[in-house]
C-alpha cells in the first residue's frame, strides 16, 4: 500500500516491482495523479499473468497532523464512506472488505480510476488558494506570520472563485469525454462545492457559497499554509507537494487530458504559469506543455496515452465510442 503523495508513486512502484509476487494487490490511499497508467505501465503483462490486483482510493480516509513524529497524529474530519477503483472488476468487493476492516469506514466500489484522475481535489484546491493569499509576492520578500491566512478556515470570495474557475474546466472536460463515451460512470466527478458537502456532511455547517463550505467545514479546520522560517519572517515553503505534486501531477494532467478533447483551459493554464515560476520550471510554454519536461510529471501523453481512445482504455471500461 502506498501512502505518498502522487509525485513519488512512480518511483515507489518501481522501486517495489522486482518484489511484487504472485496474486499480490498493489494500491494507494490517495489516488490523484497517474496512479493507474503508471502501475500498468511497470508492471505490464504481469497483472494478468501474474494475478496482481491494482486498486486506488478516491481520497484519503482522514486529514492527519502530526502531534509526535512517528509516534502520534491528530486525525481530522475522518470520511463517512470511502471509495475504491480496483482492477480487475472481480476483486473489487473483497478489497472493499479489506479497507472496511483498515480504516473501520465503509468502503465501496467505483467503476473506473478516472474518476480519481478527475475528481476536483488538492490539484485545483491548493494552487486556487495559494494564489490567492501570494499572487502578489516575488517570492523573496520576508512575510509576518501572523498576517498569513489560515489555509481554509480564512477562505475569501477571491481564491474561491479562482478554485471554481479550474472546477468549471474539469467539469468541461468531463462533459467532453461523455459525450464519446455516454456509458461511462464519472458520477463521482461532482462540481468542487457538491463533492465536499456529500464527502464531509454534517461538518459543513454552512452550505450557501463556496467560500463558507470551505470556512465552515470541521473536516478542514486548522490547516495552515506550509511555511519556512527566513531573516525577517517566513516564506511561502516552496519544495511541498503544493507544488512539486499538485502542478506536475495535478495541473499539468489535467491540461493533458483536456487537449484530448479540444476542451480549452485558461484558468489551468494560469495557475501552472504563475506557480511553475517558483520552481524555475517550464511545463508550459505559449499555453501549450512542454514535451521537454513531459518526464517530470503525470501526464498520460509521457505514459503513451495519446487519444482519448487509449486513456479510456487504460483507465476504465467503456462501450465503443460514439462517432
């Protein structure tokens, strides 16, 4: 079971490859990103010959903080029903069984890992507010703490509508892929605002906007934005997964899938802009992604996934295409 985030489970698959045996099942707890086509990818013809089980959580049981390192953690806004794709089909149920038994939440099936691919989450939540609270800074400049917003408990209207505008192009881009594919199940792929009421319930306390679903969700409360200690102040902590994670491994594919369907993305393009400047990366150029730097992210175009007919076939069970 992998429990890192998205940027490290290619190099985690390799590394647990040559090790993997018969009848094994291979799977994460946070499913964002290229998990699927990057499991098929290195284990190739083993998953049928040798019977391996590959299977992704759609989010994380829980939020976690650390209270002692390696000995203890405060468990946040634990979910009231996990979901779970696995391939093949036919294991789905038993290991919905064993994440019952895991995590003491009940766990059921989903049709496919697109859903996880897709599904509006960290990839369009952090760099929405990150930009938000520091689109003004030059990265160099000493912040005060104290003035630093808490990650979602201090949501503003601004960082919010820029989350629905990345939020509003996924929910294109699945529009898209439904109408070639009208059999697929992308249910799971709900609106930002939606997905988090049904997924933390009762601990959103006020329901009316985007901006208070975020303010008032229990599930949320006390997270703060990742900060070093610098001369003079903090700065914005750069080398997390924020970046290194929800941009190459978030952003980034969802650019590439949409190009798979002529689906325009402006506001996706932004937001890698502005952050790929932090990183002295070029992952985009000119609005479109720079093949150089394809190996360094998730995208399915780096996997070989280049028609819409393949990242189908690589990540769910679908009728023939409408034409």
């Amino acid at each position: 079971m992998v429990a890192g985030p998205a940027h490290i489970h290619e190099s985690l698959l390799t590394a647990i490859a040559p090790f993997v045996e018969k009848n094994c099942w291979v799977g994460t707890i946070f499913g964002q990103g290229p998990f699927a086509w990057a499991a098929y990818s290195i284990f190739k013809n083993r998953i049928q010959k040798d019977n391996i089980t590959i299977w992704s959580l759609y989010n994380v049981p829980a939020i976690c903080k650390i209270r002692k390192y390696g000995e203890a953690v405060n468990v946040i806004g634990p979910k009231k029903v996990l979901q779970c794709a696995v391939k093949p089909l036919t294991m789905a149920d038993e290991v919905c069984c064993i994440m019952d038994d895991m995590f003491q939440i009940p766990t059921v099936p989903m049709d496919n890992f697109l859903m996880i691919t897709l599904t509006p989450s960290n990839q369009i939540i952090h760099p929405a507010r990150v930009y938000g609270v520091f689109k003004d800074w030059d990265g160099k400049a000493p912040l005060d703490k104290s003035k630093i917003p808490l990650l979602y408990e201090d949501m503003d209207d601004f960082s919010a509508d820029e989350m629905q505008k990345l939020d509003d192009e996924i929910q294109a881009i699945k529009k898209a892929i439904l109408a070639k594919y009208p059999h697929i199940d992308l249910s799971a792929v709900m609106p930002i605002k939606q997905r988090i009421i049904k997924q933390y319930g009762e601990q959103v306390k006020d329901r009316s906007t985007l901006t208070q679903v975020f303010r008032t969700n229990q599930g949320y409360r006390t997270a703060a934005f990742p900060l070093v200690p610098v001369d003079g102040g903090v700065h914005l902590n750069i080398k997390t997964r924020f970046f290194d994670e929800d941009i190459p491994y978030g952003l980034c594919i969802l650019k590439d899938i949409a190009g798979l369907v002529n689906v325009q993305t402006p506001a996706i393009d932004k937001m890698i802009e502005w952050h790929q400047k932090f990183m002295n990366k070029q992952y985009i150029i000119n609005g479109k992604l720079n093949k150089k730097l394809l190996k360094e992210t998730g995208c399915p175009s780096r996997f070989g996934i280049k028609s819409i007919e393949q990242l189908i076939a690589a990540t769910a069970s679908a009728t023939k295409p409408k034409l």
